[in-house]
C-alpha cells in the first residue's frame, strides 16, 4: 500500500482538529491548575517572609528608641 507524502487528506485534518477538541480542555486545565499553584506558592513565601522579618524586627534591640 502506497502513501502519498504530499498535503494531508481531508479526514486526517478533521481527525486532528479532533483530538484538539479533546485535548484542548484538559490542556487548559492543567494550564490553570498551574498558575494557580505557582500563585499560592509565591503568597505562601511572602508570608513566610513577612513573619521572619517581623520576628526579627520584634527582637531587635532598640537602644531607648521606641517604634
């Protein structure tokens, strides 16, 4: 059985526009799942931060000076 190499048929093009319908809601889903973990990741060391500079902050020794 010979192939031909030259433009696509008609059915393979609709088959891939196919698997991309298919495709295309989970792709989108991963990409949101994500950006949203990336997102909580990055709050969750700003925090972290804030109360690591704030504990230091709070024991600092203030020589009379009142904050």
């Amino acid at each position: 059985m010979l192939r031909s190499y030259g433009k696509p048929s008609l059915t393979r093009r609709g088959a891939a526009v196919v698997e991309l319908a298919v495709l295309l809601p989970f792709l989108v889903f991963l990409l949101l799942v994500g950006t949203d973990f990336c997102r909580v990741f990055y709050y969750s060391l700003t925090v972290a931060n804030c109360a690591h500079n704030g504990a230091h902050f709070g024991s600092a020794v203030t020589n009379g000076h009142d904050w």
